[in-house]
C-alpha cells in the first residue's frame, strides 16, 4: 500500500474506494462492467469509487462477486502481525434490508480462502443473503440471543454456544429472534 493509499484508506467509505478501484483494475474492467455484473447503478459506483458513498453489505456483497473477490477485499486494509479489534469498532458494514451489521475480524489471507465476521442482529426484518461464490460454507456460533440460521427454505434456531455450518453457495437466512443477538460467522471460499 502507498503511503497515498494509507492516506485515503482513513474511513471506512476510502478504505472501500481504494479497494474498488484497486480490483476494478485488476480485473480490467470498465466501470460500466462492473455496475451491470453487480446490478447497480454507474452512477452509484462512481461515488463509491470516489469514497462519497455508504454503501450497504448487499451492495459489496455483489460487488465482490461481480469482481471475482471475496466481500473482505472490499474492506480491509493490509492486515498486521497482531490485530486488535474492541467490540463496537472495525469496519461494520449495515444491510440495507434488516437490522443486521457484519463486521469483518480476520480477512482471507493470501492463499487462504475464509473470513471471520462478528454479527451484531435485533429482531425484525431478516438478512437473506443470495448465494455467494460455488463451493462456499457459512459456519456460525452464536454468542447471545438466538436466531433462525441456515437455507432460507429450512433455518434451524441457534441459542448461546450452538454452531451451525451451511452452504452459502444457496439462499440464506439470518433472523434475530431476540434483541441483542451477537454472533461469530466464517465464511470459506473454495
């Protein structure tokens, strides 16, 4: 990373414009591409390229895909030898369709293919996820609360402690069934 990109990585909203315009040009995509693969408006991307943007976990869920990378690229700076993250800080991304934060913990590493994400829901509308890249499995431990966790067609309810591993190449849900419900999730990409 350049010490310009240090600069502008300062916000949530700059951490992803650098990483979007660093993979758009990866991938060697035009940003017309992009926002027709994820199925958002140019207009919109150009501002989240520009870190003018707050864009929603489904919105970097589908740029990650149409991208080819993980959602974790879109928002992580350069990982460190020892990484600290206090509960309530890291870069928390919103839905925009139910009261649902994912805060990414630990990015896939070079070579390695998962992610650990610290999941903060409140009962209400719940986070359907479209299925994400072939080969994935969603792993989650829930730490209070309990939800309805798993394949949109047949969640299962989670209480403290209790772990669940899924495809998440299908559908998906997460319904908070009390307020304050807290879980850890892994998602492996294969």
């Amino acid at each position: 990373m350049t010490s310009n990109e240090t600069d502008t990585a300062e916000t949530p909203q700059k951490l992803v414009a650098v990483a979007l315009k660093r993979e758009r040009a990866r991938a060697g995509l035009s940003l017309s591409e992009v926002a027709r693969r994820a199925d958002i408006a140019k207009s919109t991307l150009s501002q989240l390229e520009s870190g003018l943007g707050n864009p929603s976990l489904e919105t970097l869920w589908a740029l990650g895909n149409a991208l080819g990378v993980p959602f974790s690229q879109l928002v992580d700076s350069q990982a460190q030898t020892v990484q600290l993250i206090r509960a309530g800080e890291g870069p928390a991304i919103a839905s925009a369709n139910a009261s649902y934060i994912a805060t990414l913990l630990a990015p896939s590493p070079p070579n390695a293919r998962r992610d650990l994400y610290r999941i903060v829901a409140e009962p209400g509308e719940p986070r359907i996820s479209t299925p994400h890249a072939r080969g994935t499995t969603e792993h989650v431990v829930i730490g209070t609360g309990r939800a309805e966790v798993g394949p949109t067609a047949d969640p299962i309810e989670l209480g403290p402690g209790d772990y669940l591993a899924y495809p998440g190449d299908e559908e998906h849900i997460f319904r908070a069934l009390e307020p304050g419900t807290t879980a850890i999730m892994v998602s492996e990409h294969i």
